[in-house]
C-alpha cells in the first residue's frame, strides 16, 4: 500500500518519535524511505559567525543534515532503503514539493517541532502539509513534552 514514505524532521523529540513509527510502518510495508530536513535559514544565511562555521547558514544547514543522519542510521538499521536529504526554503513549502518529486505515498509527521509553546496543538508545519498538501499525512502524537 506504502511504496514510498516521507519522514521530515527537525530534530525535535516529536520529530523522533514520528521517525521511529514511520520506520515501523515503512517495515510493515517494506517502504523506500525519505528522511528530510529544512534548513530554514531566512534572512540568517548571510551572517557570519565565530568560528569554524563560515556562515549562519552553514551551521544551520550542518545541524539539518545531522538531525538527517540520526534517522537515516535508524531506518537503515531496519534493514530498509533510505536516502537523506537537507531541503531549502520554507519549511512547509519545501516539504511538500519534496513530497510529490518523491511521488510520496505518506508522510509521517509529529504532532509538533521546535516552535515552542507559541505553537497550537499540531505544529504550523505539520498542520499546513495536512490543509494544502495532496498525499496522505500520518501525524504521529508523541508522548513527550514539547521542547
């Protein structure tokens, strides 16, 4: 039924906890899995920081690509395909044309991110992939407390 599964992340505990039930169902179906992440950089790329880092949009995208790595040797472990990627732009947008280049049967995403408390019961992300996107979301409630 679930050819191909779309797991994003952005490093938050909800995030690993969607991952780990995406792996689960990406087994049960023995799913191509995608793992990605959106280094959001905004108006921060140009900044240069201390450091080793050249840039703000460096670190952001050298954290994008660890939380990436994390899940990638999770699925891998599971015996599954998996390929990782560190996507641009707006999160929500980048997330959902990566989804249908993909040709995604599922993403499964947490009920929230990294947003904080200013965010509602599902993450802004998680709830414009569900309104605007066409392939089916499985929102995966964590039992931890939000970061």
């Amino acid at each position: 039924m679930f050819d191909t599964i779309l797991l994003p992340t952005d490093g938050s505990e909800h995030a690993r906890a969607a991952a780990e039930t995406g792996i689960e169902l990406a087994a049960v179906h023995d799913a191509t899995v995608h793992v990605a992440c959106v280094a959001d950089t905004g108006p921060l790329g140009d900044l240069r920081l201390p450091g080793d880092a050249a840039s703000a949009e460096d670190a952001i995208r050298g954290r994008a690509q660890e939380y990436v790595d994390a899940i990638v040797e999770r699925v891998d472990a599971a015996g599954l395909a998996v390929t990782g990627t560190v996507l641009d732009g707006p999160p929500e947008e980048a997330l959902l044309e990566y989804a249908r280049e993909i040709d995604a049967d599922l993403i499964v995403m947490g009920t929230r991110g990294r947003g904080g408390v200013h965010r509602m019961a599902l993450g802004s992300v998680t709830d414009h992939v569900i309104r605007f996107g066409d392939i089916p979301v499985f929102v995966a409630n964590s039992a931890s407390q939000p970061e």
